[in-house]
C-alpha cells in the first residue's frame, strides 16, 4: 500500500489481518479521534474509563506531522504502539494496536492502582477480570507489529530505534531538562550547592559490600555532614525529597550488599519492604530512622554471610536452594 493515496477500506483490511494474525486488539481511528474500525476478542472496557474517548486522550497525544509509530503506555499499565496515518502530510487518523502487557499483573499491584484513581473497592473483581484478558507479550513483538503496519502503509523500512524514541508529547518535562541544566548548575555554584563527593559515597557503599559495621555505623553518625549538598529531588515537598533520596540510597546499598555476596532475591526483597514503609512514613523523623535501620540491615546480613566463610561454590548452592 503506498502512500500517495492512502484507501480507508484498506486501512480497515490491514487492521483485520493483522489481528486475525496476532489476536491483538487493533483499532482505526480517524482525525476527529473517531472509531472507524475495531476488532478484538473481547470488549471489554477497563473500569478505569467510562467509555473509550478517555483512553483515546491517553494515547493520541504525539505530534501530528509525524508518521513512526509511536509507543504508548496508559496510566493503568496497558501498553499500545500507535501507527499515524499520514497522507500528503495531512493525518487522516490512527491504528492502535493494543492493549497488552508485558507481564501479568499482580493483585496487590492492581490495588495499588485502584487506590491511585480512587476507583471503588468493590471494582476490584470487575479490574483482576479485564486484565486477566488483556494478553501479555514482550515489548519487541508490540514493535515488530507497528513496524509491520508501517510498511504496509508507507513501503518504507524503519529503524526500531526510531520508534522508541518517539511518544513523548512535545510539552512532556523530560525534554526542558537540558535546557534548564546549565541554569540550575549556575545556581548551585553561586549558592556554593555543591553534591558531595563521590568517593564519599563509594567509601559508605563499599562498607555494605564488605560487611564493615563499625565503619558504616561511623558513616552514618556523620551522614548529613558527609553527604551535605544532596540534591532537591522534588520541589514541592521537603518531605518527598528526602524519600525520594533514600529510595536511591537504599537502591544502590541493595546492590552492593549483592556484590557483598548477599543473595539476590533477599536483598531486593528487602529493598522492596523499605521502600514501602518509606512511602507510608509522615515524619521526617521517621524516614531518617527508615534510612538508618535500612543500613544496619543489609550491612549486618553481609556480615553474617561473609562469617560463614562459604566459598563460591557452595554460596551458588545455597542460592539455589534459597530461590528453589
């Protein structure tokens, strides 16, 4: 199909093809965001949208004059790559192939987001149902397809590192971050705001990875005058700034207690847990105690691990009994 002169009906062919091909939910909308086609296996609307105009507002928001698929990603975690129809440079609409999801979601993740949409408890049964029939997939084979698409429609070849890098919207914050970057290190250096020093912090690390109590517990006695000018991490909230910065805390201790010989899924389940009582802290009392009880924690498990002088061998065991 080449693009001189792009045929709706051929347009609807291809979306049927492709999910007779793939079983993907596949939809055609036009350039007043209105449906023309769709075709899937089930009809089932998340709870989370009234009707499909509101899901529509999540995913049609690139730039126009653009023809790469577009890699969308819904606030409730359902993926969509989105093919633009473009004819002579005017957009006659959209295929959106979709929704999938890259892996199954859990129940209490599925909580989570009913809590952060303040939709009903009693949704929730109604919620584990949609997503049990959303298919899961990998990221790859979601590309390849609106990859497929496109060369249907425009018989051009395209890079797979184009479309990742389209979807952001043209007034998303991530793409003002370089602009504002020589202004806020101007800033920091008249205000004398200078991060600490990086050997600061790879001495505090490498106490966890060696299992050293007594030095990580010195460190820590000392830890707003040895880490002074940490970053602000959230503007609007002292609070949230700081939890954010242990969260990066606790984030790289996790992985040195592993490069420490800690097991893996210990360490991250632990890191798991403290971010979670993290986020449920009020006080900034209590996230300091959170961070300090975090330390203790994976600095005292190395410890333990290295006293039992296991060698290599045996620890790759115990791993494997410990996941098995």
């Amino acid at each position: 199909m080449k693009n001189k002169q792009i045929d709706k009906e051929k347009v609807r062919y291809l979306c049927r093809l492709l999910f007779d091909l793939t079983k993907i939910s596949v939809m055609y909308v036009d350039n007043l965001d209105e449906i023309q086609a769709e075709f899937s296996s089930h009809y089932i609307i998340n709870p989370f949208y009234n009707d499909k105009r509101r899901l529509l507002t999540q995913l049609l928001t690139y730039p126009k004059y653009i023809s790469v698929p577009v890699l969308q990603r819904t606030n409730n975690l359902e993926n969509y790559i989105v093919v633009p129809v473009v004819d002579k440079k005017d957009n006659m609409g959209s295929i959106l192939i979709g929704p999938v999801l890259y892996r199954e979601i859990e129940e209490e993740t599925v909580i989570g987001l009913m809590k952060d949409g303040d939709l009903p408890i009693k949704k929730k049964a109604e919620l584990l149902h949609y997503y049990s029939c959303v298919p899961v997939i990998d990221k790859m084979t979601l590309i390849r397809a609106g990859t497929l698409i496109h060369y249907f429609i425009y018989g051009k070849e395209i890079n797979i590192t184009e479309i990742i890098e389209q979807g952001l919207p043209q007034n998303h914050p991530s793409l003002h971050v370089r602009s504002h970057l020589d202004i806020t290190l101007a800033k920091r250096r008249q205000n004398d705001l200078i991060h600490h020093d990086l050997m600061i912090e790879r001495n505090f690390l490498q106490c966890i990875k060696d299992g050293n109590k007594e030095k990580l517990v010195e460190m820590l006695g000392n830890y707003e005058s040895l880490f002074e000018g940490e970053g602000v991490l959230a503007k609007s909230s002292y609070l949230r700034s700081q939890k954010n910065s242990i969260i990066c805390l606790i984030a790289a201790a996790t992985r040195s207690a592993i490069d420490g010989g800690l097991n893996p899924e210990l360490a991250l389940t632990l890191s798991d847990l403290y971010i979670q009582q993290l986020e449920e802290a009020r006080e900034i009392q209590e996230v300091i105690a959170i961070r300090n009880k975090s330390m203790y924690d994976f600095v005292e498990k190395v410890h333990t691990n290295k006293a039992a002088g296991y060698s290599r061998p045996i620890m790759l065991c115990l791993n494997y009994i410990f996941n098995h």
